[in-house]
C-alpha cells in the first residue's frame, strides 16, 4: 500500500544548523495547521556552498551566496520540495525565475561571535596572530582594528571550527551569534562584538522561507509564520544590497532596526583590507526606498574608480 503524500516538503542543507532551522519551522507549521511532524517532510538536499567547504576559499571566489541555495531552489522548481528554508544571509540577492522569499521568522541575535581557545577577545589576540575566517566582510572588520593580524582561510560548520581552532590552524575566528544560539552552543562564544563596529551581513540572525512564486497554496501555508518586523527591516537590508550587488564585490555590513513603523538603516562598505570604509544611515517608512537610499549613496561616497579597483580583484 502506497504511502500517503506529505502535508508539505521542505528542502534545507544537511549541516546541524540548517537541520535545527528546517525543524523548526516543520514545528511551526505542524502547531499552526493541527497536523503530525510526522507528515511534514524533510528533504536534505546537498548544495555546492556544502561541497566546497574543504576547499576553505571564500564564497566570492566560486560563484557567491547562491551556491547555499540553488540545488534548493532547482528542487522546489522541479516539483521535488515545496518549500525551502535557509539562512537568509546565504540567499542570494537576486532569486531565480520561479522562487519567491515569502516570510522570515523572528530575527535571532544579529551579532557576531568571537571565538578563541586561547584569549578572551579580539584585542588581545597576539601580535601578528592569525584569524580564521573566509568572509571578506569579517576579514575587513577584523583588518580595521588589528592591521597587524594575518588572514587564515577558514570555513565550516561550528564544530569544525571550533576542531581548527583545537588544532591550531587559527588564534581566534568568528561566527554569527545566531547559529550557536539556535544550536544550544551560545555557551562558545568567547566574547560578543558590537554590531556598530562589527556591523553584520545583511539579513544575519533570520531564517528565510522560500517557496514557488506560482504556488499560493504553499505561501498561504507558510504566511502565519511570517514575523512582519523582521520582514521589514531585511526588506531593507537586501533592498540596499541589491543596489551594491551591480556595482562591486566589497565587504558589506548593515545594521536595522524598526521604531513604530520606521526603518533606520546603517550600511557599510570596506575595502578588502579594512583601511577605507564607507557609512551611510538612512530612515523611512517604505523599507525598499530606505534600503535603496543607503545602497546609492555608499556608491556616491566611494566613487566609481574605487568601486572597480575593488571588483577587478
């Protein structure tokens, strides 16, 4: 006897933390429609930003933040899953023919996380010491404080990392505060960096729910668990990175927050090394007008000749 289909499927990387977030949002949905886990499916589905975790290069060198989603996104395409759940930091800006970013659930802690076996912050890392990290936005931030430190590849999930660090291969190295937390592991942390000077990737913190852009049964499915103030401000924060998107490959950081309907937005772009920085703030009740506005004018500040030097690397 064949077995019934599931109420829905949804489709997430295999690593512990996007297993957590894909298992929460099946609670979510299980508590809102009255039915079984049990008969909400999940399917691990292998991306090409997993596969290319032992190389430890940085995403912009091969291909991006997409390479987190697009077998994803291809397996709600083809039929094979409904829904796709990520963290939203690793969803590309710009979303294929086809797939929609319908909700987010509520924003988790949007800063990052030091980590060290050996010292208690980022400033009292050893002269010349080495900080793991394959971000070039935190390897920038990190640049712009300590000039001194060199640079050591670094990726994986907290487990690996926190091995690395066992191991030797890096003095310190940096997460998102999020994913320790969602994973129960916040007790890791050495020591919190503050979001003005560390400013996070746009959309740290939230989980993102996608779906078909033709499938209205499953975005009707999903729109209970959409958490509006979140929704508004990573509006913003991809609406800058949108205009940024077309005009360089600079470290980016953005920081939001949501006052009785107003959206105040900072946003920053580094050089590589972390020796020139761009800020730019912005606020208003139209998230997409307020993310575009500060996107602009960090293009007007850093100028078209400085833009390129940077995207030629």
């Amino acid at each position: 006897m064949q077995s019934p289909a599931p109420f829905t499927r949804i489709g997430t990387r295999g690593s512990p933390l996007a297993l957590t977030q894909a298992r929460l949002v099946r609670k979510l949905l299980s508590a809102a429609h009255g039915v079984s886990e049990d008969d909400i499916a999940i399917e691990v589905i292998s991306t090409g930003g997993d596969r290319s975790q032992a190389s430890n290069a940085s995403l912009i060198e091969i291909g991006g933040k997409g390479l987190f989603t697009k077998e994803i996104d291809d397996a709600m395409l083809d039929g094979r899953i409904d829904i796709g759940v990520h963290s939203s930091k690793d969803v590309a800006t710009r979303l294929p023919d086809g797939i929609e970013l319908v909700g987010f659930l509520e924003r988790e802690d949007v800063r990052d996380a030091f980590m060290s076996v050996k010292v208690a912050s980022l400033d009292q890392l050893p002269e010349r010491g080495r900080f793991g990290t394959s971000s070039i936005r935190r390897a920038a931030q990190v640049l712009r404080v300590r000039p001194d430190l060199t640079i050591v590849p670094f990726r994986g999930n907290v487990g690996t990392r926190l091995q690395k660090l066992l191991d030797d291969v890096a003095d310190g190295t940096m997460l998102a505060m999020a994913g320790l937390n969602r994973l129960g592991e916040g007790h890791r942390a050495t020591a919190l960096l503050d979001p003005e000077i560390f400013m996070p990737a746009p959309a740290q913190g939230a989980i993102g729910i996608a779906v078909r852009s033709n499938d209205s049964k499953t975005a009707q499915l999903v729109a209970g668990l959409n958490h509006a103030p979140t929704h508004l401000t990573i509006t913003a924060e991809r609406a800058m990175l949108a205009v940024l998107d077309g005009s360089c490959r600079t470290p980016v950081g953005t920081l939001s927050r949501l006052d009785n309907g107003t959206v105040t937005l900072k946003g920053q772009i580094l050089s590589l090394d972390g020796k020139t920085v761009f800020d730019s703030i912005a606020s208003g009740t139209d998230p997409v007008v307020v993310g575009k506005q500060v996107g602009d004018d960090l293009i007007a500040q850093a100028g078209t000749e400085w833009l390129a030097q940077w995207a030629a690397l």
